[in-house]
C-alpha cells in the first residue's frame, strides 16, 4: 500500500494497510521493516496484528534496513518468515 509521505505517522500507515487488505483480500503479505527510501521504520508488529485480524495467513518482513539500526525480537513480531542480509554490516567499521 501507498505510505503517505511527508506526515507520515504509524496510524496513517495503519490506515493504509486496512484499506489495502480490504480492497485486494490478500493471503500472503510481505512488510519492510525500515523502508529502504525515506528510511520510515514500520509498525510491523501492529502491521502483522493487523493484517492477522484481516485473515491474512502467512506474513513476511524483509529487516534488511532494520540489522544494525533497531532493537530486533522475531519471537515477538508473530511473522512465519523473517530475512535480512548482513552485506551491508559485514564490512562496516565498529
């Protein structure tokens, strides 16, 4: 779904995301954690709530932003897959 942009708050993406599974009834859901541009870290635990109230049945977060930027409890997000990359962290100074 589209984030509005500049303004944004976790409510407005919350919104966002409602419409977004009402109008297309998705299955299967993949969520960023931090966007790569304008670097918006998500809600994703409210996000997967939400889109689980929605009867979506299997969700995705991509946390290759996330790695090195924000606290990280997959347990807690409720997701069934999570990724990341350490590309971009392997190799940066400590």
């Amino acid at each position: 779904s589209e984030i509005p942009f500049p303004g944004t708050t976790h409510g407005a993406i919350l919104d966002a995301l409602a419409r977004a599974v009402e109008a297309h009834a998705p299955t299967f859901a993949l969520l960023d954690q931090i966007t790569s541009q304008p670097a918006i870290e998500l809600p994703v635990g409210e996000m997967i709530a939400l889109l689980r109230s929605r009867g979506v049945r299997e969700v995705a977060v991509d946390g290759a932003h996330a790695l090195g930027q924000v606290p990280i409890d997959v347990d807690a997000l409720d997701a069934d897959f999570y990724f990341a990359n350490a590309h971009k962290w392997a190799f940066a100074p400590p």
